[in-house]
C-alpha cells in the first residue's frame, strides 16, 4: 500500500493556498480599501469579472481538493471513480485532486 502522508500534506497545502486566494478575490470583489477617486473606481471595477472567473475556478478547485482528502480517509484516492482501476502515482503527483485514472480521462475529454 503506497504512502498517502505525501498526497495529503500537498492536498491540505493546496486547499490552504486556495482558500487564501478565495479570501482575497472575495475582498477585491467587496472593493474593500477602494480609492475616493472615481475614475480609480471605475478602474477597479473593471476587474470584477476576471476576479469573478477566477473565484468560480478557484472554488471548483477547492470543492475538487475537499473531494480527494474524502477519498484519502476512505481508502479510495488511488482507485478511478469511473472505472476502479489504480490511478497512476505519476498521475496524483501531477493533478492530486484527479479522480480518473488516464484511460477514464481520455474518454471523458473527447
């Protein structure tokens, strides 16, 4: 059985640097701290829809994250949702919040 502390230190480091990403995009979006000038104003808010995307892609991940520390607690993280097959070690070292193994994968992208 392979060693899951690695997995897990790097899924919580990730879900901590995320979570740290949301906070701020949320205190961006509030415009908090936003400058008297109106025309800094309309500048700031500009950015809300990037900021938007990115705290929608940012909570994907996170939920993603949360899903795969579920799955390191129940045994399942090396096994394929779809298929059951192992998922390759290089695979979770690479995306450790996958859930497919690379033959699922390819399938579900085309």
């Amino acid at each position: 059985m392979q060693d899951l502390k690695p997995f897990k230190l790097k899924l919580e480091a990730l879900k901590a640097e995320i979570t740290h990403r949301i906070s701020a995009i949320d205190k961006d979006i509030r415009h908090e701290g936003m400058s008297a000038d109106w025309a800094e104003q309309a500048s700031e808010r500009e950015n809300d829809e990037v900021l938007e995307s990115l705290g929608h892609s940012s909570s994907h991940n996170l939920i993603m994250i949360n899903n795969a520390l579920k799955r390191i607690d129940s045994g399942e993280y090396f096994n394929c949702s779809h298929c059951g097959e192992a998922i390759p070690t290089a695979r979770l070292e690479l995306l450790p919040f996958t859930t497919s193994c690379v033959n699922c994968a390819e399938k579900f992208e085309h």
